[in-house]
C-alpha cells in the first residue's frame, strides 16, 4: 500500500516549489508555515537529501529538489486531474482554484463569473488576485491568469476566449468644455490619456463603419497610467478622452458618466486570453472554469 504520508509531503513540497516559499505554500494548503517546514523536513530525512537553500531573502530548490519536482509534477498533475474527474462524475467538483485577472476586468466582469461559480460548486474554493501588472504565474501560484488585448509573453500557453469592442470615450463635462471630435484626425487636438500598458497607447487606426476607409491617429498625451480602473477614473472626472474596454465601461456609459464617442468608427477588437503557467497540463477543474467563463461570454 503506498505511504500516504509520503504523498502529503510530496504534495507541500510541490506547493513550496511553485510559490517559492514556505509562507506562501502554508497559505495555498491552508496550513501553518511551520507545519509546513516539518512536512519539508520528514521528506528531506526520508530522501537523504536537501530539497531546498534556505536564505533569509529566498527558497530555492536544490539540484536534488529540482529533479524531484520534474520527474514529480506530471504524477501529482495526473492525480489531482483523476480527483477532479472523480468528482466531476457524481456532480461535484471540488479544490482550489488561483485565478488572476485585471482589476477592472474582475470587477466588472470575472467577479459575477466566479461568484456563480461557487455558488454552483460548494467543494470549491477561488483565490482571485487582481493586478494591472503582469503576473508571475509560477511565482505566484497562479492556475489561471485573464488577460485582455495583445499577448506579450510567447512563452505562456494561451487560450483564446472571446474578444471584446474598444470604445473611445470621455465624460459629459470634458466635452461641454473642450468640444466633441467628429473624425478620429480631431483625436490629435484633444487631451488623450495613454495607457501605459498598450504596446503603443498613442497611436490608433480606426475604420469605418462600411470597412472603406480608415485613418491612423497619433495621440497628443499628458496623462498616462498604467492601471485601466485609474483610466476610468480620470475619464470619469472629465481629465480627457481614451480607449475602455467595452465590457467595463457599460456601466459607465448606461449612467452617463461617460459617453461614447465615434459610433461611425470602429477600432479593433480585443482578445480575452485564458493564460497557463508553462508545462503539459492544466488541472482539471482549472479547465472547468475556464469552460463555464467561456460560456458566460458568449460570442
């Protein structure tokens, strides 16, 4: 009969791989950082053998460490992965999930998401981190990552979920001040807001709502941020115009907080990516959400 405490030790050692530390493992599995430290030192003494360097700054693992893991991981993914299966065919699905996600897109449009997801699996428990910065997956923990326009790092796997409409907006008081563009060309003479995120925030090709003409703008910014909720903010408070995603800016634009502006043009849409840490899989209920958020989007 194999040694279930072996397993268990085997599974803190792979959470403290992936996140790089001890704390951090002790909050994935929701247990003490020391009792972590002992199910380390239990497996170290079985093996013979240093799993990790441990300084005051980091966790590293050891070469010893680092050929358990490789030769590990796909045993431990395929049995999560049976779990999860396991509990798909009676109904319920069951674990952790860590998802990620833009500030702005999780609250205006992942949160509903995950809230019915829980709702609709008792067994299962989300932590969703939201950032406008890209995060490590891999130091981090993280599952899944959400991310919307264009995919930067090649090395992720990625899957396409849906897109989404770019609306250039502003707010009803900057336009009674400074007048509303309309042609794109105008854009130029107008206060724009970048978004330092975007690989070029000041330049855009519009086209035509008949696909016939199209008119490349380069952008005139004294503001630039780096977080799309700041965005909306400084829109909403009348400091100028910019691009929104369409989906988070519903809300804004029903109350008349802000207003969309160009409808005979059209920018391109953006992509909604499911991002995977790098390796060959992807747990099970990892795939079960991201199916159910496909859905929820829709075409």
């Amino acid at each position: 009969m194999p040694d279930v405490r072996g397993l268990d030790n085997l599974l803190v050692f792979a959470a403290v791989a992936e996140t790089g530390g001890f704390t951090a493992a002790a909050d994935r599995l929701g247990m003490t950082k020391a009792g972590v430290s002992l199910r380390i030192r239990r497996l170290e003494e079985r093996l013979g053998a240093a799993l990790f360097v441990r300084t005051t700054r980091q966790v590293r693992l050891t070469d010893a460490g680092q050929s358990l893991y490789d030769e590990s991981t796909p045993a431990l993914v395929a049995l999560r992965d049976a779990l999860a299966r396991a509990g798909t065919a009676r109904g319920a699905l069951s674990g952790r999930l860590r998802l990620a996600a833009p500030v702005d897109h999780a609250a205006q449009v992942l949160a509903p998401a995950v809230a019915a997801f829980v709702a609709a699996h008792p067994e299962v428990a989300i932590e969703l981190h939201t950032a406008d910065r890209m995060i490590d997956l891999v130091a981090e923990g993280i599952d899944v990552a959400f991310r919307l326009g264009e995919l930067r790092d090649s090395s992720l796997r990625a899957t396409r979920l849906g897109s989404f409409e770019q609306a250039v907006v502003a707010s009803p008081d900057y336009l009674a001040r400074r007048g509303r563009p309309a042609q794109p060309d105008e854009l130029a003479a107008h206060d724009w807001i970048a978004f330092a995120l975007m690989r070029t925030p000041l330049t855009w090709t519009f086209t035509s709502a008949d696909g016939r003409r199209t008119q490349r703008v380069r952008m005139r910014a004294r503001l630039q941020v780096d977080s799309s909720s700041s965005l909306r903010a400084l829109l909403e408070a009348g400091a100028g115009i910019s691009v929104l995603d369409g989906r988070s800016v519903a809300a804004a634009l029903a109350a008349g907080r802000l207003v969309r502006l160009l409808p005979r043009w059209t920018l391109p849409a953006g992509g909604i990516y499911a991002v995977y840490p790098p390796g060959r899989h992807v747990p099970a209920l990892a795939r079960a959400f991201v199916d159910a958020y496909r859905e929820r989007l829709g075409p």
